[in-house]
C-alpha cells in the first residue's frame, strides 16, 4: 500500500506540494468557511493574499500566525499558497472549497486524511479503531466475521494488490 505522510502530490497550480500539509490546510479552509462572519473573512483575504503578493491584509495577520499559516518574513508560506489557489473558488465573501488534485486517487487519500482528523475530534481512541477495525462487509451489508477479518483498511490493501483486476492507485 501507498505510504501517505510525506507523499508529494500535484495540484490543479502544477506544484507538487506534501499531502499532509494539503489535507490539514483543506480541513482548516472547510472549518472556517463553515464558521462566523469573520473567519469567512479570513479566507476571503488569504485568497486575495494567495493570488497577490503573499502578504495578509491588516488585521489578519495574527490569525495566519495562529493557524501556522506563515513563513519567518510574515507571508503566507508556500504550499498554503498553492492550496489557496487550486482550491478556494467564487467571488467577494461567497467563496466555496473545489479539489485542488489532479488525481481522482489523491483527492480520496486526503479526504481519508480529513476524516481521521474528523473522528479524532469526536471519537475516543477505542471507537477509532472500532470504526478503523471493526468488522464490515465492502458490499454494503454487516458482516459475521471475528474483528479485524474485514476492515475497510484491509479491502483497500486487497483491492489495490495485483491480480483483482482492480485498477492500481495512480502513480504521480
């Protein structure tokens, strides 16, 4: 299987950017385009800093350094950057989020990514593994086989090795 934390993948800019860094960037963009009235603001000029010159406008500043969002010299670091600009889309204040993957395979291995930050927020480590482990039946229906015999984890390992005529992951 692909290993997924430092995995390099391209983006709708043509930058080749880490994974990790793109899906918690996704998460954070979600969460505050969901929000109050200011932290949709605060994407509105993070999106005007991405597309301009890199620098928050006034009064935003701390809020980038809150968030991790800046580099040393106060711009907007990099990769932020390059997400900002694939995957923030619309006009003003109504902004909304599209996927900033070329590869239909990386969007799913982020929004994986997303969704274990998701449960981490609501779900005790022992009901993450339940969800993670827990017996299941990919063709939709509950399954009588002991624990961990048919995890999700180990339909994708199964699908994704060769001979089951399933297409492979795409390669970047």
């Amino acid at each position: 299987m692909m290993p997924m934390m430092n995995d390099h993948v391209l983006l709708a800019t043509g930058t080749r950017v880490p994974l990790e860094i793109v899906s918690g960037v996704l998460f954070l963009l979600e969460r505050l385009l969901d929000g109050e009235a200011r932290d949709r603001a605060f994407v509105v000029h993070l999106r005007e800093a991405a597309l301009a010159d890199g620098r928050v406008a006034p009064g935003f500043e701390r809020e980038t350094v809150d968030y991790g969002l800046t580099v040393a010299d106060g711009r907007v670091d990099p990769v932020v950057r390059e997400v900002v600009r694939a995957a923030v889309r619309g006009e003003g204040n109504d902004l909304h989020l599209v996927s900033p993957f070329t590869v239909a395979w990386d969007r799913g291995r982020s929004d994986f990514l997303i969704g274990l930050d998701k449960m981490r927020a609501v779900l005790s480590p022992d009901q993450i593994e339940t969800v993670m482990r827990g017996p299941v039946d990919p063709g939709g229906g509950s399954s009588s086989a002991p624990p961990g015999a048919g995890s999700w984890l180990d339909y994708v390992r199964r699908r994704h090795q060769g001979g089951t005529g399933f297409p492979p992951p795409s390669a970047n």
